[in-house]
C-alpha cells in the first residue's frame, strides 16, 4: 500500500496554506486506513520547504526539483503527477479545490483513468474506501458520491479541513520524473493590490449589494475589512453596475465562498447569491428591509440602514482588535 | 477558423432542487431548463473572434436527452452555424469523465482551432470535462478566462487566480473556459430565432461514436444542505446600539471576530 497522498501547492516560494488543510485531510484518512501520508512537491527551488510539512501530518514527502515546475501549467503537473502515480501507486490523492486542483483535477483523472470527486466538504471512509461529501446545485443539496479505480481523487473545498500541527518532521526524497515541453507559456504576472486577501480563502469576507448604492461608497466596506484583516465581495448586482471588479462576485455564477464569518451589506440575499456564501459558518446580514430573504439566512440580523450601522460597527470591532 | 463550443443544458439558477424518489437523483419533473451560464459566454466569445475575423464556423455541442436540442437552438439563435447533439435519455447526471470522453469524440471529427467550455456546470459543480477533453485530444488548456485575444495562430488569455492575474499564451488548436467578466452574451434575437430553426442540427448516438456507458464517479445519496441555526435578531435603539451589540455577539458568543 502507497497510502494517502497529497499534492502540495506553491506560490511565489511558499507552500499554500490550502495545502496545509489537505495534509490535515489526509491525515485523518491515513489513520483510519491506517497507512502513511505523502505528499508529493514538484518545484523548482524549495526544497527547504518540503520538510516543514511533517510539521502538518505528512509522513513522508516525494520532491521533484525542476525549472518546468516552478510554476504551474496543467500539462506539465498532470504527466508528472501520474507517472509518479503509476509507479507508486497510491490508494487516494487529496488536492486542494483551488484554482490550480480544479484546472488539474480532469487532465490528471483523463491520464489515470479515473474520476474526481470535486470540491468537496467532507470525507469519511468506509470499508476501506474514500466516501466523500460534496455540494451540488451551489449547494441545494449535498451528495456522498464514491469513486471506483485507483487512485481514488479528491480535491477539498478551501477553508473546509482544519490544519491539524503534529509537530512531526516528514523525511524528503528527491524524486526524478520527466516533465512534457509546456505549451502555454507565462508572459505575464499581473499582481492584485498588495494585502488583497483571497475571497475563497478568506476566513472573514465584508460583502457589498446594491444597497451600497455607489462604487465609492464601498470605502466604508474597505475599512471595515481591513480592521477585520477581511477580503470584501460583492453581489452579482453590485459587480454588474461596475462598482466591483467580476473577481469580487460571490455566487452561483461567482465564486463560491465558506468563510467563518460573512457580512452581507445591502444584499438582499437572491437564491443564486446565497448559492455562493450559504455555507458560511457564521452569516450576518445588515438590510433595512426586514423582510429581505437574507435575514431567514442570517445568524445574526440588524434590521437597520447600512450607512448608519456600518461606521460604528468598524469602530467597535478597532476596539476589539486593540484589546486583543 | 473553426470554434467548437460544448454547451450542458441544466435546470435555470432560480430551480429550488429536489432530491428524486431513488434518493440519489434529484426530481427533474418540474425544472426549466437552459443553456448553462458559463457556457453563454463561450457561444458569445466564439462569435465574437468569428466576426473580427470575418470567417469560420462556430459549431456548438451538446449530450444529454432530447430536451438538449433546446439550448443547442438558442445558441443556433444566438448566431452559432450548427450543432451536433449527442442524444441520450440517461446521461443527465452521468460522470463528467464519461461525459468527457463522448465530447472529445464527437468534437474530433470537426477539426476546431478553439473548443470553449464553461468553467463549470452550474449543477454538478465540478468543472471535468473541459481538462478531460483536453487531455484525451492533446491539447493545452486555458482555464477560467476573461479576456481572450486571438493571434496569428496564437491565443493570449487572462486567467484570474488567488491575488493576481495570469497572462498565458498558447498555439492554436487550444482548450479555452469561461468565466464571468469575459463579455455580455447577446440575446437571440426574433430573426436569429427564426433562421435557427432552419440551421443544422446533427443528431449521433453514444453507439454511433463507439461508446459504452461507464461511471467512475457514483452519488450514493442526495441530502438536503445541513439545516442553519436560526437567527438572532441585533437589539438597539440606535445606529450605535445596533453596531456595540452586534460586535459583542460576534466577539463574545460566535467567537468569530
Ligand atoms: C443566471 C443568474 C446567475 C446569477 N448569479 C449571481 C451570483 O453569482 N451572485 C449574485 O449575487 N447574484 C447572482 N444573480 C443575481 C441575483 O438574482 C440577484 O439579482 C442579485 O443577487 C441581487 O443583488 P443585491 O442583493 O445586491 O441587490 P437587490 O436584490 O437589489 O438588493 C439590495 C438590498 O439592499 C437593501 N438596501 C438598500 N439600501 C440599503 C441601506 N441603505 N441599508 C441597508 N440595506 C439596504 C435592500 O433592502 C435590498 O434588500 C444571478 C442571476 C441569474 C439570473
Ligand atoms: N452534457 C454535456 N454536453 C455538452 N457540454 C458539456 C456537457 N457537460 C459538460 N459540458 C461542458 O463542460 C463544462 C463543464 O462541465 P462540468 O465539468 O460538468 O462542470 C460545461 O460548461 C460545458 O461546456
């Protein structure tokens, strides 16, 4: 038995921290197969890095050093991955769901001959196989699929697994593995505002509706966010009237968010909105109407204008924040 | 220039969805039905590079039922040239990896520069089958686009990623997806809805490509999501009431902030 692996995902010479989380993942896995965890890095450099995941639950890690690795391209990581699947055989790969593990997931399960179960928020394991738990429909309703072959693949839904620290050290093996002549090339990297946290990494989001009525007016949200160290989203409406850049929608047809705490301001909370936020773990919805179906969601309700709610609520949590 | 672009038809975004009598599939009775929204954007970008460059052909591609040919002629409305259904009753709800491999054969035959795909499907959520089909056809891919810009047997696309933004370039044949922010998708307009109905529509089997169903990926249950607490509502005679209370159920009793 290979056991469990993981793919570990790098960014500008750090491991991510949605890495960490599927090491977590893992973990729990492995024990209950009672098998190892392995995570698998192909880089360019970072070598150093590897060892810290034994500090994350990972047994035993298997680094590829290449210049083809050093960042990601799809053709390049999914024939890599697979001929170290094929010649180690492991019986499941955890991956993040991030923007990488999604781009990834079909080419890789294309080369091996296998499925995916996407996204998911939860895995158990059943007579020795992975079962897994994943949202459909935007999270109308939740599916415990299986998956038949080997390796069995998941890819976990970002901000869902906890980092489990084992204080462990993970042995590194320098693996070699041929990689493919890439054929999409990086010509450019085009940076977002310094700080700018990631919605669907974030584990407080401040979001925005039409009732922030002006792209100005989202300062307030700004500032809200940066005491809270929060990403700030929008909804479709607020995107669509220019206010937002389409990067900050959060919904059915944006991104798909599972934050600890999700502020929704002047949103009133339409299906395909609550499709993307609804399995926050704390909902606060701040809308003058009483009635706006975003409220029947919300942990906590203010029934109030935002306008007038918004600046005192920042300047009690600054207090907050410097009592901690 | 020949642009394929892959449309799922799946229930509209306002569905309330219900799980079906076998526990596993959800009702389908009383659905409307539509062309998958990413993939709006894939029939208006293809269209698009047709015009600027004043030829080619834009195919568009669906499997599914019958019910299927609905969305094929809308975006036959929208303006694409003819569509290839690959008509079976039972795929609804079929594991993207099969579904993968019906479209990299149906697709094949029609020699495309570009094949669009949504970036996923908003109902089974998993964004397979563009990469799948990548790989069975060897072709790269660019994924999740917003900007594409099409070159001297090149492609250049933008593909937003957590905090920046990637510019990738790739030659021509290539797999492209879609996400919002890449164009408005026009509406069908009465013409084009006329002139569609006249356009052609191939109909192939799952035999006629030399296939078999076969499902890697089984749901064993459907369930609904996990119920939600229910709320509180904030107390406070004024703005500032309202916002110490709020901060203080936040602070001292979720423990979130
Ligand atoms: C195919 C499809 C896909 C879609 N995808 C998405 C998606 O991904 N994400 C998404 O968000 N939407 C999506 N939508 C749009 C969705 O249906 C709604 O139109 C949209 O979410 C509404 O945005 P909103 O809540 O900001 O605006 P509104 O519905 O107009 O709500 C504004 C709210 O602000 C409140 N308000 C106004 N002023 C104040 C104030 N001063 N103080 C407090 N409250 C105030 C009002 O009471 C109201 O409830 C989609 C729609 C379709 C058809
Ligand atoms: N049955 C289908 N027929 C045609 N295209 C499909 C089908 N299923 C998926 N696709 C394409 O693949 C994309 C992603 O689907 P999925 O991988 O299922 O999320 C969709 O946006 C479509 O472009």
């Amino acid at each position: 038995m290979a056991g469990v692996w993981i793919l570990v995902e790098h960014r500008d010479g750090e491991i991510r921290r949605v890495t960490l989380e599927a090491a977590g993942a893992a973990r729990k896995v492995a024990d209950e197969l009672g098998t190892e965890v392995t995570a698998v890095m192909l880089a360019s450099g970072l070598e150093d890095k590897a060892a810290e995941l034994g500090a994350y639950g990972v047994d035993k890690v298997l680094y590829a050093e290449g210049e083809a690795f050093a960042y990601y391209t799809a053709e390049v990581y999914a024939a890599a991955v697979a001929e170290l699947v094929k010649q180690h055989q492991p019986d499941v790969l955890l991956f993040p769901a991030s923007l990488q593990g999604k781009d990834l997931a079909g080419r890789l399960a294309a080369k091996l001959d296998v499925s995916v179960a996407v996204d998911c928020t939860a895995l158990a394991v059943a007579d020795g196989r992975l079962k897994a738990t994943r949202p459909m429909y935007a999270g109308k309703v939740y599916a415990e699929v299986i998956l038949s072959g080997q390796p069995q693949i998941a890819s976990l839904r970002p901000n869902v697994f906890d980092v489990v620290e084992t204080g462990g050290s993970a042995a590194v093996e320098k693996v070699e593995v041929a990689a493919p002549e890439p054929r999409v090339t990086l010509d450019e990297v085009l940076k977002e505002a310094e700080g700018k946290i990631e919605l669907t990494e974030a584990s407080i989001i401040v979001s925005g509706g039409r009732g922030m009525k002006a792209a100005e007016n989202f300062k307030i949200l700004e500032e809200l966010a940066s005491v809270l160290g929060a990403a700030v989203g929008a909804s479709r409406s607020a995107v669509d009237a220019g206010w937002r850049p389409h990067t900050d929608q959060v919904g059915q047809t944006g991104k798909v968010v599972c934050p600890n705490l999700y502020i929704a301001c002047g949103i009133s909370g339409a299906i395909q909105h609550l499709a993307g936020m609804g399995t926050s773990k704390v909902i606060v919805a701040i809308n003058k109407d009483p009635d706006a179906p975003i409220h029947s969601k919300a942990n906590y309700s203010v029934v109030a204008d935002l306008f007038k709610v918004v600046p005192p609520f920042t300047e009690e949590c600054k207090k907050i924040k410097a009592a901690q | 220039m020949n642009i394929v672009v892959c449309i799922k038809q799946v229930p509209d975004t306002e569905t309330q969805i219900k799980i079906g009598g076998d526990g596993k599939s959800i009702d389908t009775s009383d659905i409307k039905w539509v062309m998958n929204p990413y993939d709006e954007f894939g029939v208006e970008e293809a269209l698009r590079i047709k015009e600027a460059q004043g030829s080619g052909e834009v195919i568009v591609v669906g499997a599914g039922p019958k019910r299927v040919v609905e969305a094929l002629r809308t975006a036959l409305a929208m303006g694409a040239d003819r569509a290839v259904h690959i008509e079976d009753e039972d795929l609804y709800g079929a594991d993207p990896m099969f579904v993968a491999k019906i479209l990299a054969k149906a697709v094949e035959p029609l020699n495309p520069d570009i094949i669009f795909f949504g970036q996923r499907a908003v109902d089974d959520d998993c964004g397979l089958v563009s990469s799948a089909v990548a790989d069975y056809l060897d072709l790269p891919q660019l994924s999740v686009c917003i900007k594409v810009e099409v070159g001297d047997g090149k492609v250049t696309v933008h593909r937003p990623i957590e905090g920046q933004t990637n510019v990738l370039s790739a030659s021509l044949p290539v797999v492209i997806t879609t996400q919002k922010g890449l164009n408005e998708p026009r509406y069908a307009s009465l013409p084009g809805i006329m002139k569609a109905k006249k356009k052609p529509l191939e109909t192939k089997t799952l035999a006629d490509l030399g296939l078999e169903r076969e499902d890697k990926l089984e749901v064993v249950s459907l369930s609904p999501p996990p119920e939600r607490p229910a709320g509180k509502t904030i107390e406070g005679e004024t703005p500032e009431e309202l916002a110490a209370n709020l901060a203080k159920a936040l602070h001292e009793e979720a423990k979130v902030i």
